[in-house]
C-alpha cells in the first residue's frame, strides 16, 4: 500500500469534497481518500500494482481540478 498527499486547486466547498472522495473513491486499488479542503491537500492509500497515481489525478482533473 502507498500513501501520498495531493495539492488539488480549486476545491471550495462539500460538493468538491463529494466529488473528488467519491470518484476517487470508487477506483479499483484505493483503499482510502481524504480531503483536508482547508489545505487543499488529498491523502490516498492505494495499491500502485492494481492503480497508477497518473489515473488518480487524472480521476481528479475530470472532477475539474488542478493536480499539482
């Protein structure tokens, strides 16, 4: 399992914090995904041999966020 922690610009509210936990979320190899919308910072726990960290932040860009 790997953790790593996101900068993601642009999350303001609940619903960004929905929608980047829920689609993230629901991926194949994620154990766990925190939003921290105070820091603008993402925590997942994921396994990189079922998930790539390239289709995490792309999940997050869908949700029309910037992945630093």
């Amino acid at each position: 399992m790997e953790n790593v922690t996101l900068n993601v610009i642009g999350m303001s509210c609940g619903h960004c914090v929905n929608a980047v936990e829920g689609n993230v979320g629901k991926l194949a190899g994620v154990a766990e995904v925190k939003v921290h919308l105070e820091t603008g910072k993402v925590d997942v726990a994921f396994d990189h041999e079922t998930v790539t960290l390239e289709k995490i932040k792309e999940t997050i860009d869908d949700q029309g966020y910037d992945v630093e």
